[in-house]
C-alpha cells in the first residue's frame, strides 16, 4: 500500500494501563502518520470510545486534515459504532488489524 502524502495513513494505539498520574490519566492513545513518522499522543483516563474519538478528531482531523486510512487494532475503543460513524462522516476507511498480530500495525507498535 502506497502512502501518497502526509497524514494520509496513520496508525493508532492505546498504551496502558499505566500508573495513575495527578490529573488522574492511565492510558495513551498514539497516532502516527505513516510517510513522516511523525506522532500525535494524548493521555487519557480511561481507553473508551468516547475519549479515542476525541483525540482524532481534535488532534488528528482539525489539526492535520482528514487522513484516508486509519490502521488500529481490534480493541473496543477502536471497533465500535461511535468510531464507525465518526470515520464514515468524514470518509475515512478503518483498517483492522490481524488478531494476535501486532506487527500489522507494526509503526506504531514499535514506537510505543
């Protein structure tokens, strides 16, 4: 697959469970732009679809525009209808990754 410009393809994680920070945050969700490299992170408390949505489209969508893949795993904050319809809104494909699998989504795999 071919990456034809910047934030055309990322690909997103979740870290964690992580120790409990001040502000009360446990996980990171990471994206990466798979021609640059170059990554977007957040801490969240808690790995929800809520909180994924948000950190796309604030971080992602309004601040690099609207990629034309997304490459996550199967995890419910990643498979689920909120995702689905926020991607489908603004015409991004989903790509899942492999079960037991992770060197699918193996840019962003190694960077966490």
């Amino acid at each position: 697959m071919s990456v034809h410009s910047a934030f055309y393809q990322i690909g997103i994680d979740i870290v964690g469970p992580l120790p409990r920070t001040q502000r009360n945050k446990k996980y990171i969700v990471v994206a990466m732009d798979y021609l640059t490299k170059w990554p977007e992170a957040r801490a969240i408390s808690e790995a929800t679809a809520e909180k994924v949505a948000e950190f796309i489209y604030e971080q992602i969508i309004c601040q690099h525009g609207c990629p034309q893949i997304i490459l996550s795993d199967r995890g419910t904050h990643f498979n689920n209808n909120m995702i689905k319809r926020l991607l489908e809104k603004f015409n991004i494909n989903h790509l899942l990754s492999t079960p037991y699998h992770p060197q699918t989504n193996g840019l962003v795999e190694r960077f966490n």
